[in-house]
C-alpha cells in the first residue's frame, strides 16, 4: 500500500502536476507571473522577444539568515544528550517487546459497546498473568469490534490460565457480550526470526539509500553525504524509539512501520538540501565558502521543509485523535511516534546534515593540508 501511495505521488507530483500548469498557462488569466512567484522586476525583455515577458533564470531568495552551520555544536550537544537520555530510560523504565518479536499469546475477543482497555488490562492482570498489552480494533471479515490482550513472553500460555482469562473477562463485562474468536500462540524462535527480518529490511533500506545519494550527489562527495545522510536517519530512528521507551509502547508491527516511513520521509527532506547545495555549487562555485554556501541552501529549503512537516504532522495528529475518539488504539502506536518522528527528521535534516557535512569537508581538508611535503628553503 505504501509502494503504491509512492509511485502514484511520484506519477502525479512529477508528471500530472507539469502537465496541469502547463495547460492552465494556456489561458490569459492564469498567465501573471505573481501567480508563479516571480516579481516584475526578474522579468527580463528582449529585443527579438519585444512585448514579451520571458524569465531564464530566477534568483531563489532565502527569507531567513540563520547560521546552522555556526551553531552545530549546539546541535550536535542536543542530539548527544537525547541519545543519553534515550539508553538510560531504556535500561531504567524498561522496553515492552510485542509479542510477534518475543513469541507469547494473543486473545482476540468481540464485543459490543463500548469498553475500557485499561479496565481489561487491570482485570487480566490480576489473575496472576505476566504484563497484558490490551488494544481494540475492527476485525476485517465480519465488521465485529474486537479487543486484542497479548502476553509477551517466552513460553505459551498454559490451558488453564487461559480458560481463566477467558472466563474472567466474559463475567466480568456481561453487558458488552465479550466471546473469544481466536487464541494464537507465537514460539520465541518464530518471533526473533520475524525481528531479525525486520532489522535485515532497515538494513538494505540504509545500504540502497547509500548508494542512491552517492551517486545522484557525485559532485558534493558522493559517498560521504550519502553515509552523513544515513547517520541522521539513524539518529532518527534511536529519537523514535525514545517515544516507545517513554510512553509504554510495545514494540510491535507497528515501530517497523513507523521506521520504514520516517526512512522515506526524513531522507525526502536532507535530499531536497543536497539538491539546493549541488544547484548553488554550480551556480557560485567558488566565490562564497563551503559555510556560506551550506547556510544559503538550508535557508532556501527553509520555508518548504517547514510547510511540508507541519502538514504532515497535522495530518498525523489528526489520525490520532480521530483514533482516540473512537477507541481504536491499535493505531495510535503508529501516528503518535510518526508525527514525532517527523519533527525530529525536521531538526536533523536541517541541523545536522549540512553541519555535518562541513564538518566532513574541514577535516578533510586539513588531512589533505597536513599530509603536502613541507617545501625546502634551501
């Protein structure tokens, strides 16, 4: 679903979008120049072109000057501190695990009503029954709304304690006319197999990124913006999974998802800075410095990669509430880590990527200083 959702922006982003502005030029109204973001004063006339507005090549002014590059190690203290934070809580607060990584047992049951997850997880828990993850939902074949209690552990649930549950919850919320559809047991071995699958797939995502940017970036180092690019997906990646540690969350489906996306997106945002820093290599090349040239590009994207998050975020913040109005939990492991996952390739796409990159350059350059034969005065 995601593959196709990409191929069809990139159909109607790319293609749909050209041929749209393209026609709508056609007609006299939709001809203004102030309709495209260009002034009167970057219009140039010809003398074979008399009466005729023509544009060859438009300046993109940045509306901010922030130094990004002056401040990285502010940033990069900021990140640091994060990643601290982010391995103390993990050992201090612990990490839910879902059960299709860990292996253990789904109870999946229907009802009707309404009913509260919290309530059932304190009802299970009671019996005696390790930490219960309880989440509602629809079920996809009989439009039945169902709540889902999984055990995370490594062996499965005995008979009896299952039959105990299930009792349980069936006296307990009579008036919902709770019944028991389906009880699935996952083994350890099946679990950690479907997580070593999931980190092999973030592995090729990583490596065929890698290459992408190497070679689309040739001319701004290639292989180095590509590994720089990786790094702040990474840093990502830890930020995000902060947001499970901190709220609770398992880590279940849903992290890979989250995972996989924010790959896409935040890489979407340090490309569109690589492309403005290649375009105005070309068009300056030496006559401003690497920092000018790496401040000028950030400032440029500025306003798009702000525009650009805040939709989606909105649009993530939106799902989550809907979600939570209507009760269907299972969704919100998803939009909430994604939205902030968002912000953070927002921060790290600007603040990092390019900084980053200079920072790259400098040594580099004073490895490449350093190791020239000092001349003789004889």
């Amino acid at each position: 679903t995601l593959l196709a959702g990409v191929i069809m922006n990139f159909i109607m982003a790319c293609w749909a979008t050209r041929m749209m502005t393209i026609g709508l030029s056609k007609f006299k109204c939709f001809r203004k120049t102030s309709l495209y973001g260009v002034k009167k004063s970057e219009l140039e006339h010809t003398d074979a072109e008399k009466g005729k507005d023509t544009v060859h090549t438009i300046a993109v002014k940045a509306k901010t000057n922030i130094d990004f590059v002056g401040k990285r190690k502010i940033f990069v203290i900021i990140s640091t501190a994060a990643f601290a934070m982010t391995l103390a809580l993990s050992f201090i607060m612990g990490v839910n695990v879902d059960i299709r990584f860990k292996g253990g047992t789904i109870l999946t049951y229907s009802y009707e009503g309404e009913i509260d997850t919290n309530a059932v997880k304190s009802t299970v828990e009671e019996l005696g029954t390790p930490r219960a993850t309880v989440t509602t939902g629809t079920s996809f074949t009989g439009g039945l709304n169902t709540v889902v209690v999984s055990f995370a552990q490594d062996e499965k649930m005995d008979n009896e304690m299952l039959e105990k549950v299930s009792k349980t919850l069936v006296e307990s919320y009579a008036d919902n006319n709770i019944e028991n559809i389906d009880t699935t047991n996952v083994s350890a071995a099946a679990g950690s197999q479907f997580l070593v699958s999931c980190v092999i797939a973030v592995a090729i995502a990583f490596v065929l990124l890698v290459i992408y940017i190497a070679f689309r970036f040739k001319k701004i180092g290639g292989w180095s913006a590509g590994i720089i690019a990786i790094f702040c997906l990474l840093h990502d990646v830890i930020l995000t999974y902060a947001v499970y540690v901190i709220s609770g969350m398992s880590l279940d489906s849903n992290f890979m998802a989250v995972i996989l996306t924010l790959l896409g997106y935040s890489i979407n945002n340090t490309i569109i800075i690589y492309d403005r820093l290649r375009e105005n290599r070309a068009k300056h090349g030496g006559n401003i410095s690497d920092r000018e040239l790496v401040n000028l590009s950030i400032n440029q994207t500025l306003s798009r990669s702000i525009i650009t998050t805040a939709t989606t975020v909105t649009a993530m913040i939106s799902i989550a509430i809907v979600c939570s109005l209507q009760g269907v939990t299972s969704i919100l492991s998803f939009a909430i880590p994604l939205a902030f996952g968002m912000l953070v390739g927002f921060y790290s796409s600007l603040c990092l990527a390019g900084p980053l990159w200079i920072w790259h350059r400098e040594r580099k350059s004073r490895k490449s200083g350093s190791s020239k034969p000092a001349k003789s005065n004889g």
